[in-house]
C-alpha cells in the first residue's frame, strides 16, 4: 500500500537505506541532500549479525556480502605488554545463534551499494545541493524547505541528516552533541604500498583487533574495496578530555605517534604504518523519549547518534531503515501513527546501545591499574557461549519493529 511521496533529508548510508526500504513497499521517495554529490566520507566499519538481518529487508544484502569481509574473532590485546587479553569467536556456534557472520568493510562500499540500488530502483529520487533547513507541516501534509527557500512536499519526512540535524533542531531542540573528550585519529592504507617485512607478525588479518591501554586504544583490521584491493584500516583513540569539535582535520605522523607513546612493538609498528591521517573528537547525544513530530522523523545519527564502542552505529541505523519499510506500509492518513510507533518500538533498544557505547569506552577500553586488572580477569574467565551471552541483546535482534526483546541479554 503506497503512502505517496515520503522525503528523506540525507544521502549517506541511513538515507539511502531508508529510501530503498520505503520505496519496496509500493511510495515514491524524494532524497534530498546538501551536498553537490552522493559519496560517504570516513573509513571502515564493522557489521554484526543484526545488520545484515536489516540488510536483507531492505533488499542488499547480497550484494553487501560480494563487498564485506567476515572476520573470525574479535580480539583485545594489551597495548602496552602486547600480549593476548581475550578472544570472542565469530564462526560457528556465533553464526549458528545469531544467524549471520561479522564482517568490515569501508563505509564507502556500502555506500556504494545502496546508491547503486536506489539510483536501479523505480520511484527513487537523488536531489542534490539542497539543504533542508526547516520543516512545515499541515494535517495531511509535511514541506521541507531549504536554505534557498525551495520547498518539497510529500506525506511525511524522515530526517536521516545526522548528528547536526536541522531537523533535530527544530523537532527536539536539544542543542550541540556532547563532545566525549575522546579524540580519534583514522587512517586507511593499501597493504600493497607496505612492505611485508613492516608488517607486525601478530597483524591477524582475521581477526577484529583492539589494543587497549590507560587512557589509550587502537583498533586494526583488513577490509577490501570492490576491485579486490586490501587496506588496512587504523583507528586510535586518546581520551585526554579534548571538547573542540574537530572533524576530519589531517594531521602528520608524527603528532599521532606523539599521542600515544611507549606502546608493545606491535603496537609502534602498526601506527607508522598509518599515512594521510585525520582527526575527529568523537561526539553523540543523549536519549531522548521523542524522535517524532506528526509526519516528520528523525533516523540513524539524526536521533540516536552513539560513540562507536558498542560498534552498533551503523547497525542500528539500518535497523532504522529496516523498521521504518515494513511500517510505512500504509495509507498515508495514517502516517503521523506510524511514525509514532517506529518511535516507540527503536527507542529502548537505541538508547540503551547509546549509554551501553559510553559505558563500554570507560570499562572495556580505557581502564588503568586495578580497574584493567579486573577488566582482564573478568574477559578470561567468560567461555566463547558466555561472551556470545553478553552481546545476544544486540547481535540477535532480527524483528525491528518488536521491542518486545529490545532489553534482552546477559549483561552489557
């Protein structure tokens, strides 16, 4: 059943998936982005089960799965000793639970093939350069207007626009993100252009790998582009209370060396491998009850933008996409009710992945002292089944329009 014309503010990954899931079910979708182009800036990410259970109702799985890499383990490793802390298993017993593998790729690639899809896909619109700076809304109808004074009308808007929405803004009002004090620096190299013998030997190209210190971690793994090639992707983190909202500004290596100083040999090795690097003070927002606004909704980092320690960002975005589909299956006089249950059904799960992602970066990944020793002795006493147990509530989920199982889970 088609609601008509649904506008969606955003092209990056939440904006393109939100458009194909709506557009399956018979609406027409205009997608409307800021930017002259339609590409997603950042580096790799990491996909868990639930993803790819999201990936398929929207349609893209398959093609997703031609682009990812499914890793074997999620490992944590001591970045001062370098030795093994812990290991959770991604095969087997993971992917027989929980029905999918874990996989990286870039951002891009994904990207890619959502544009690819809705640019194949019929009713789908891509509007560049346009800025939606302000929403009205009358009973039946809701009109995005941009910074130009354009305005585009349909039966309900989903704001996917990110942690900066303009539409945040005027629907929740809740000012600026929180800057998290924690500063990233991200780098992705070809591991043609690197020499085997700089190469750490324990480089684990199966694995997810986290190397976790006081204050201090690095996070590595191998990833491929459509064309086959590898690249290793770096992400190493500084929490030391940084509150300038800097995004993506380059950096030389060695200021990013100087952060992170007397690390394990792996450890050195691995971050002068890093070239062209960039920086971002990692931000989210917290909570809120309400996303929604009669026919206007907010999705992905637009409504519940998350620090990346849960590593659940762009899951639950698609998780979003994939909801929003099978709800917006309708008549589009019941738009506004809709909506309002999308809300009810993704805020509990994704406020607690929200406080659960800042809970994790001060537990699992930053601890010193006694607090680290503890952390260890907890992680290696867990069995691989005990492990699975403690990710189950997010891993697991594959009906998203049921909040019935939103809070399931052993632990955090």
């Amino acid at each position: 059943m088609s609601a008509g014309r649904i506008l969606v503010v955003g092209a990056g990954i939440g904006g393109l998936a939100t458009a194909l899931s709506v557009a399956a079910r018979g609406n027409r979708v205009t997608v409307l982005e800021r930017r002259n182009d339609f590409a997603e800036p950042g580096a790799g990410t990491q996909l868990s089960p639930n993803a790819f259970h999201a990936l398929e109702r929207i349609g893209v799985d398959g093609a997703v799965r031609e682009r990812a890499v499914f890793v074997d383990e999620l490992r944590l490793m001591d970045a001062t000793t370098g030795e093994r802390i812990a290991g959770m298993p991604l095969k087997g017993r993971y992917e027989e639970r929980f029905g999918n593998g874990y996989a990286v790729l870039h951002r891009g690639e994904l990207h890619s093939v959502l544009l690819d899809a809705c640019r194949a896909a019929g009713g789908i619109e891509l509007v560049p350069g346009q800025s939606v700076t302000w929403y009205d809304q009358t009973a039946d109808r809701v009109t995005a207007v941009t910074d130009t004074g354009r305005r585009f009308t349909g039966s309900a808007l989903i704001a996917a626009d990110g942690i900066r929405s303009a539409v945040r803004r005027q629907l929740v009002g809740d000012g600026g993100p929180r800057a998290s004090g924690h500063t990233i620096y991200h780098s992705v190299v070809p591991l043609a252009d690197i020499a085997d013998d700089r190469l750490p030997p324990d480089l684990s190209p199966g694995s997810v790998t986290a190397w976790v210190g006081p204050g201090r971690h690095i996070v590595h793994f191998i990833h491929r582009a459509a064309d086959g090639t590898r690249y290793l992707n770096l992400g190493a983190t500084r929490d030391h209370g940084a509150q300038e909202a800097l995004v993506g500004l380059p950096l030389d290596q060695p200021h990013v060396l100087g952060e992170f100083p007397a690390p394990a040999e792996s450890v050195r090795r691995l971050l002068e491998l890093g070239q062209e690097w960039r920086t971002w003070v990692l931000c989210d927002r917290d909570p809120v009850a309400g996303w929604t606004d009669g026919r206007v909704a907010l999705l992905g980092n637009a409504a519940h933008p998350m620090l990346p320690y849960a590593v659940q960002g762009v899951s639950m975005t698609l998780e979003d996409a994939a909801a929003l589909g099978e709800l917006l299956d309708c008549d589009g006089r019941d738009m506004a009710q809709r909506l309002e249950k999308y809300n009810a059904v993704r805020r509990a799960r994704t406020a607690r992945t929200q406080l659960v992602a800042r809970e994790l970066g001060t537990r699992l990944l930053h601890p010193a002292g006694e607090a680290a020793a503890e952390r260890d002795a907890m992680l290696t006493a867990l069995t691989a089944d005990e492990l699975h147990d403690r990710v189950a509530w997010l891993h697991g989920k594959r009906d998203f329009t049921d909040s019935t199982n939103s809070t399931e889970g052993a632990g955090n």
